[in-house]
C-alpha cells in the first residue's frame, strides 16, 4: 500500500497536543486538590511512622496517582478500585520479582509486565502502578529491607490516605467521585433517532462537561456510531415476524381478473399482491411488474390502430409467481431478512398454520419498526 503525503502529515499530526476543553476553574480546583493530596498523604504518613523511620514516607508514583484521582476522576483508571487493587498487586509483584530474580534487569522487566497481566484480569489497571512495581524492584537497600512490608507500607497506607483525600476534596468541591459502574443497574431504554454522530458532534459534547474526560472526540464519535449499530443489531435479534409484519391491505383471489388486481395495486401503493385460491389460502403473488408488463403487450404498435390481446382480459392465476416464499408470525427477523432480500418486489406474505394470510412484511416496513425501536 502506498504510503501518501498526505498519510505522513496525519500520522507526524498525532505528536501535537490535543486540545483540551476544560474550563480554568477546573484546572485550578485539579492543580489545588493535588497539592492537597500529597500534602495530607505525605504528612500523615510521617506523622504516624515517624521521622525516624527507614519506611519513605512518600513514594514517587503517588503523585502520578493524583493526576489520575484529581485531574482525571471520571477515568476508568482513577477509580477506587483501580488505585488500591493495582498498587497492591504492583507491589507484590515486584518485592517477589526482587527478591527471586537476580538480574535488575530482568527482574524490573519481568515486574511490570507480570503486573499488568494481573491488573488486567484482576479489573484494576492504574497506569501509575507500573512505577509501584519498578520501584519495589530499584529502589535500593531501604526499599528491599522492608520485604514485603513494602506492600503494607508504604504502598497500601499511602494509596489509602492519597484515594481518601480524593473522595474528600472531589465531595467539599461539589464534585462527582468515585464514577462507580452499577453492573446490577437494569438497562435503561433510550429513545433516540438513527442520527448520523460527527466529530464536532462530540467536539461540542466533551466541551459541556466541566471535567476533562479519557477520550478523544474522533473515539467518542466511532464509539457512538459503533453503539447504534450495536443497538440495531440487539434489536434485529429480538423482533420477530409478527413484530413488523403489518395486515394485509388487500389481495386477490387466483379466478380475478388482471385489470381489479392492478386497480388494487394502485389504489394501495403495493408492490405485489397475495394470490389465494377458493379456500381463503395463499397461492401465490402477482406484482406491479408481471401487471404492468401485461399491459405494455395490449398497448403495443397503437399508430397503426390496432391493439394486441383486445377483448383479453387474463385472469390473475395466469401472471401470478409461482414457488412462493412465506414466513411465519414467530420467525426471528435473522430468519426473515434473507428471505424478504431475495424478493425483488420487496413482499413477503405471512401464513398461519393452515397457509392463510395473517400479514404482509415489506422492506420499508421491517426498515420502519427497527428504526422505531
């Protein structure tokens, strides 16, 4: 595949920074509850360890934490559980590596990716605890004295007191946080139209939200058509037949005549009729094309006066379609979608046990309900 210019301005394009749309204020309130943080996380822990202790009383990746838990809370990777759970395995993970593994190297490697297998299975990847598990691996003598203390402190205390001065600074700030998923929340129903979803669409929807929020408008906008599409196709395996089919506006038994059968095509606006036979079962279809087509031959060569099949007047089992394909009321719409597909009139009638007409689908009305739905 040949590679444009074009393709190279877009991809050199992606080194730029984005732009971020939030509000000053919240810039500062972020800047001012991650000042806090640290200060209450630090403070407390020398407070209740003492100066004199070998533990530190303040590791580094903390304060890659608060930029997720202060500047980032509605991020699935700020979250409680993501904090604790991801420090802790982080933690363990590299004291084990250390302790087991001679090569720094190697042991340091073998950290990190070993945790975030774990943060992965375990629903808590908190990128900053990428820098817990190198640091239990490198950070010298006083971080390998303390064994696996180091989970409990200082990694455990301070992710406690760090998460519990985020949930306390996002409440007095009026502040939304933690942003818990309710698995157990039924689904709610939204009414929305099939509206095609643009970039600026969710350009001027992340600019709403006073927060900065972990997506970028191009994936929020292929999210958003991703999910209609998905609801659509929810929807297509939950209906069935008797949910678009509608009652037939009329038919036409086999002994009719051709010009009653095109009188009820145009009347209705139809595409095809249902054909029955002397027991009120369907037979068959006679469509606008076989109709018209009949016609055309009676009009043929009128400058000379003269018109094919006068006096003619053909009866509708003569231009009906044989071989007919039907539904019925319980087939899934997975079912009856191929089967309308290959009508070419686009009709497909709906029998009931005995072969009797309970209804009609056609395309614009399967389009219709789905879309409705």
């Amino acid at each position: 595949m040949a590679v444009t210019r074009r393709d190279v301005r877009d991809w050199l394009a992606g080194f730029l920074p984005a732009v971020v749309a939030v509000h000053w204020k919240e810039r500062l309130r972020a800047g001012a509850g991650a000042l806090c943080g640290i200060a209450l996380t630090g403070g407390l822990t020398l407070w209740m360890l003492g100066p004199a202790t070998y533990v530190p009383w303040l590791v580094a990746p903390m304060g890659a934490s608060a930029v997720l838990l202060f500047g980032v809370p509605a991020s699935p990777l700020a979250q409680p559980w993501s904090i604790l759970g991801g420090n802790l395995v982080a933690a363990f993970v590299g004291v084990t590596c250390a302790t087991f593994i001679p090569s720094p190297v190697v042991a340091a490697a073998t950290a990190v990716g070993v945790s975030i297998a774990l943060m992965f299975t375990l629903r808590c990847v908190h990128p900053p605890s990428g820098a817990v598990a190198l640091t239990a691996v490198l950070g010298g003598p006083a971080v390998h004295s303390l064994g696996y203390g180091f989970v409990l402190e200082p990694i455990a205390l301070q992710s406690v007191l760090l998460l519990g001065a985020a949930i306390g600074y996002h409440a007095l700030t009026g502040h939304r946080y933690p942003h818990a998923v309710r698995a157990q929340a039924p689904a709610r129903r939204i009414n929305a139209a099939a509206i095609p979803v643009t970039t600026a669409d969710a350009e001027k929807a992340l600019a709403r939200h006073s927060e900065m929020l972990d997506i970028s408008a191009e994936d929020l906008a292929s999210l958003l058509r991703d999910t209609q599409r998905e609801a659509y196709a929810r929807r297509a395996r939950e209906l069935t037949c008797a949910d678009v089919m509608s009652a037939p506006l009329a038919k036409v038994r086999a002994t009719d005549e051709a010009p009653a059968a095109w009188r009820l095509l145009q009347r209705h606006g139809l595409e095809a009729l249902p054909v029955v036979d002397g027991d009120a079962r369907v037979i068959g279809l006679v469509t606008r094309h076989a109709l018209h087509t009949r016609r055309a031959q009676r009009q043929r060569w009128p400058r000379f006066g003269v018109v094919i099949g006068a006096g003619q007047r053909p009866a509708v089992r003569d231009l009906m379609q044989g071989n007919l394909k039907t539904a019925t009321a319980g087939m899934p719409l997975s079912e009856l979608l191929p089967l309308l597909m290959m009508q070419r009139h686009g009709t497909l009638p709906v029998l009931d046990d005995t072969a009797r007409l309970i209804g009609v689908v056609t395309h614009a009305e399967v389009l219709r309900k789905v879309m409705a739905a």
